[in-house]
C-alpha cells in the first residue's frame, strides 16, 4: 500500500500527529487521552445517576436490595474517579494500555453492581456495549477486541451467577412495569452516550481538517508582515 504523504504546505509534526490518531480504516478517532477524559466526565454522570438509583428503589419503590454492598462499589468508583482527574491534570501522556485499564475498572464495577441486582435480567445491562463503543471510537483494533472481550465476559458470568431481585409487593404486573420503566431510562442512557460517542470523532477531525489551512494562513500573514515576527523577537529578547 503506498505511503500517504502530507500535503504541500503542511507541518510534518502537525501530519504525524493526525496520522496517528486514524483509526485503522483511515477514520479520525480520539486518542487515549481524549478517551481518559470522556471517560472521566461519562464516570461521574454515572455516579450521579447510579447513587441516585439506589436510593429511589431502595426507599422510594421500595425493595429489598443491598443498599450498603450497592453504595460500596459505587464509592470504589467513586475514588477511581478522582484518582483518574488527579493524574490527567499531570498532563503525562495516557497511552492505549492505560485507557483500557480505565475502561476496565467501569466495566469490573459495571458487573459488581449489575450482579447485585439482578444480573442480566436488569434492563442496565445492555451499558455494557457503551465501552465498546467508546473503545471503537478510540482505540486500535486490538484495544477494541480487548474491550469487547471483558465486556462479554462480564454479561456471560452474569447469566449464570447474579442475586435476584425480590418481587414487589404488587406482584408479577408491578415486577414487569417496573422493568419496562428500567428498559426506557436504559435506551435513553445509551442513546444519549452513544451521540456522544458518535459526535466527539467528528469535532475532533473537523479541528484537524481544519488546522493546515489555519497554519498556511498564518504563514501567509508572516510573509505579508516581514518585520513582525523580528519585533517579536527582539520584544522577547
């Protein structure tokens, strides 16, 4: 397969950089870094969101369900996350191993609280695909079957072993509507994550798209101003 080649006009190190952010099918995807702090930001939605969760079924529905042993492993990825936004303000760069290692820790505490109420019959247990997609969207082929590799993994062991979760005390009909309610804030979880997904590739290959042409017009503007890049020079020395 020939060599692409950067355009004329166009920063070798600027080229470097973008080619090592395409994907293997030649996509723009976001990187290890950008994944790590998606990562972040999608993490602390999801302690929000799961606390709050627990709480609602456990007091509010009510039932029975392990409240302690649920906050617990919420409260491990909760320390998870703020060790993950001390170390991104480090500004060391996050290699792909790293990214997968944060993912893993979502899916790893995703499966914890997934078995505690009620493995695979939980309408939530279809999140496990979002990891997928956001490795898809960041990582190399190998990073992504690793990904979906843990995910899958991790819904196979929840077939088999899970805590059920009590029956309501309205009986089966209560049980189902409150599955339906589950599958419907589920969908909306996930489409909401999956846009999301979908949307950070297309700004980040749009700033790339963009970024020869910002440079060659700064260049144009040196080259039309021949003394200011010397005044610059001697202002700074």
């Amino acid at each position: 397969m020939p060599r692409r080649t950067a355009p004329a006009g166009t920063d070798p190190a600027l080229a470097r950089g973008a080619a090592a952010n395409r994907g293997d099918n030649g996509l723009f995807r976001l990187g290890p870094r950008a994944l790590a702090i998606t990562l972040a930001w999608l993490r602390l939605t999801a302690i929000t969101g799961q606390t709050l969760a627990v709480l609602f079924v456990a007091y509010a529905v009510p039932l029975a369900i392990p409240v302690h042993a649920l906050l617990a492993g919420i409260g491990v990825l909760l320390l998870f996350e703020i060790a993950t936004v001390m170390r991104l303000r480090l500004g060391w760069p996050v290699s792909e191993l790293e990214a997968i290692g944060h993912i893993a820790v979502d899916v790893l505490v995703m499966g914890y609280l997934l078995y505690l109420s009620g493995g695979a019959s939980n309408p939530f247990v279809t999140l496990l695909l979002v990891p997928i997609a956001l490795a898809a969207a960041a990582l190399s082929r190998a990073g992504i079957a690793a990904v979906a590799v843990l995910s899958g993994a991790i819904y196979g062991l929840l077939l088999r072993w899970y805590q059920p979760l009590p029956a309501m005390a309205g009986g089966h009909g209560a049980d189902f509507s409150l599955h339906v309610i589950g599958m419907a804030i589920n969908f909306a979880i996930a489409a909401l994550l999956l846009g999301v997904v979908h949307r950070a590739p297309c700004r980040c290959a749009a700033r790339r798209a963009d970024a020869p042409a910002a440079l060659a017009r700064a260049r144009t503007a040196r080259r039309g101003h021949p003394g200011h890049g010397h005044a610059i020079g001697r202002r700074r020395a």
